[in-house]
C-alpha cells in the first residue's frame, strides 16, 4: 500500500463501526464486532469486523475475517468489495469521500489541521458486560428457569454459567414498533476466557412468563470482548464439547452431563474459538448450515496444528434442542453414542443420571 493508502486504513479503523454501518447495513453490532455475511453486504453472520482495539497487529480495530470463505482484511479492502471496485485508487477516492478528506494524498506527519472530527472510538464493552453480570441474580424462580425448562433443559446449576435479570434494558432497533417496551426479564451467560475471567455477556429478552422470548426485534444480543472465548459449562478438560447456542449445548449437557462444553455464539465465534492447553479431542455441534461447516472445517485444521482430535456431531432434526424436545433423550443418548469415540461414550453416558 501507498503511505496515503496506510493513513486512511488508520482513520478508516477509527470509525469502524460508522464504517460498518455504511458499506455493511446488512449486518449488526455484537459486543466489539459487527457480523455480516459477507465482504459484498450478504445478510449473515460468517464475516466479522473488530470495532475497536489497538492500533496494529491481529486484535486492531477495523481488522476482518471471513470463516466461511478465510478471507480477511482491513477496511479499504471492505470498501473495494462492498462497492466492487477494480482498482485501488477508486477505493482511496472513496474512502476520502467518506472521511470528508480532501482528494489528494494526505500530509504524512504535522498536525492535520481544519479537517472534520470523525465518531468517537466505540469504548470496549467487557466492563460493562461485567456490571450486568454482577448484578443478575442466579437461577431460582423466574422467567429464565421458566424458559429453560420449556426448552427441556434442566441441568443448569445454580451459580453457574447463565444468571436471570429480571428489568434488563433493551435498546429498540430499526426493526422495532415505536412502542416497544425498553426492559424484559433475561438470560444473562457470562462469556469467559481461557483464564475464567468475564470478558462479555450474551442476553436473550425473553416474555415476562418466561413462555418464550420477548416480542422484540433481536431477542439475543451479545456485548463485550467475544472472539476466542465463549460461555463454559464446567472445567476444562481433556475431551470437550463445543458449539454455537446456548441451548444447543445446554442439550448435549443433558445427556452428557460431566462433558466440558463451550458455547460460542456464532460460527465466527466458533471457528476462532482458543484451545484450553489441556484439551486432546474437541466435539463440535455442527449447525446445518455453509457457517456451520466453515468452522468445523476451521476448527480441524487448527487442531491439526494443535494435536487436537477434531469430531463433528449432527443431530438428527434441525438441532440438538429439537432432537431432546421432539425424540426425547433416550433416543438423543442413543444418536450421540453412535457419534462419539466408543471410550467416550462408555464414560460420559455412564455419568448421566
């Protein structure tokens, strides 16, 4: 790249998200990233852009991958594709536009004088996906036992993973009626790295009796520091289990309750999702979708790097939840042992109660 090309990936990656709002309306903020299909605005979640971060290196702000197709990037690149350019100086124009920046070459030291102060640098969210966390209650009578037990699920202890928050707020969105209410009950997980700190939430509204979610545009939204973490259901081990929803592992963990277990969030997630170093055999939930498969494929080629045993497990209907709810767990237990290595099997079936 030019050295006016470097400048303007710099101040392109200091509005990241008004960037991503531009060129990629079809996608939406989650925590630090905005997700979208694709580098050419497909409505999806596969490519993921990070919002804010340092200035340089793989955690920088305006940084993207694609777990579906591998392709990453930075901003200029996003912009050539979004708008099909074929040539770089039709991007820089752009860019410029964007920017309210002169049509020429920027200065490449001093002070830049009489130009338009772009957004603010979107804050990192973990330290307030920390406050809600600590202000959710654990699970006891309410909306969120309520809904997990609809879903069949029962295994959730106490203290755990996922929380209740009985008056949590709701930002209404575009797609939203005018008269939306701005707080539901919810299901607050606590998303955590490898060392178990909190570095975000995922909330999911839900209706005020707990029979489903809540009449709202995106009943899930997560916040915080999302990539190569993920919400985890007991302690790391040697054979774990991961996957993308809540309620999907939280079905597995039904019928395999001392299996460790990840989830995700999204299969960008997934496919990035960091190794605890004592693992050797990871099973992975695999959704029915090009997403889905994408990041099972991710995933065996960095545990091949990794000496990882990679397994993919499918369900039999469209999800692990509709398999426990529709087949029931027997028939669920019967399907995973088919699936799983036949020494996993023998042990972490026998611990079911």
């Amino acid at each position: 790249m030019t050295t006016g090309a470097g400048e303007l990936v710099r101040r392109l990656a200091e509005n990241a998200e008004t960037v991503c709002r531009r060129y990629l309306s079809n996608g939406r903020r989650e925590g630090c990233y905005w997700l979208v299909g694709d580098a050419r605005n497909t409505p999806g979640r596969s490519l993921y852009v990070r919002l804010s971060g340092g200035p340089e290196g793989r955690g920088a702000a305006g940084k993207w991958t694609d777990a579906q197709s591998g392709d990453h990037g930075d901003l200029l690149d996003l912009i050539a594709s979004a708008c099909g350019h074929h040539r770089l100086g039709e991007t820089l124009a752009e860019a410029r536009r964007f920017l309210s920046l002169p049509d020429t070459s920027l200065p490449l030291r001093g002070p830049q004088r009489n130009l338009p102060a772009g957004p603010a640098v979107p804050t990192p969210s973990s330290e307030r996906a920390r406050r809600l966390w600590a202000a959710s209650r654990p699970l006891s009578d309410d909306p969120v036992a309520t809904y997990l037990r609809e879903r069949g699920l029962r295994s959730v202890a106490s203290g755990a993973a996922v929380r209740h928050h009985p008056n949590c707020f709701y930002r209404p969105s575009d797609l939203d009626h005018a008269a939306t209410d701005r707080a539901w009950p919810a299901m607050v997980a606590a998303v955590t790295d490898l060392g178990g700190r909190v570095t975000g939430v995922q909330r999911t509204w839900l209706a005020r009796d707990g029979l489903g979610k809540a009449p709202v545009a995106t009943p899930r939204r997560a916040m915080g520091m999302l990539l190569g973490n993920g919400i985890r259901f007991g302690e790391a081990g040697a054979v774990m289990a991961a996957g993308e929803g809540i309620e999907t592992m939280l079905s597995l963990r039904e019928i395999l309750p001392t299996m460790p277990m990840i989830a995700a969030l999204s299969a960008a997630h997934l496919a990035a999702l960091l190794f605890p170093p004592v693992l050797r055999r990871l099973y992975v939930a695999c959704d029915a979708d090009a997403a889905g498969h994408s990041a099972l494929r991710r995933l065996a080629e960095r545990g091949a790097q990794a000496a990882i045993e990679v397994i993919a497990l499918h369900p039999c209907l469209d999800d692990f939840n509709s398999d426990l709810i529709r087949l029931g767990a027997p028939s669920l237990a019967a399907a995973l042992a088919g699936q799983l290595r036949s020494e996993d099997a023998g042990y972490f079936l026998s611990q079911a109660a």
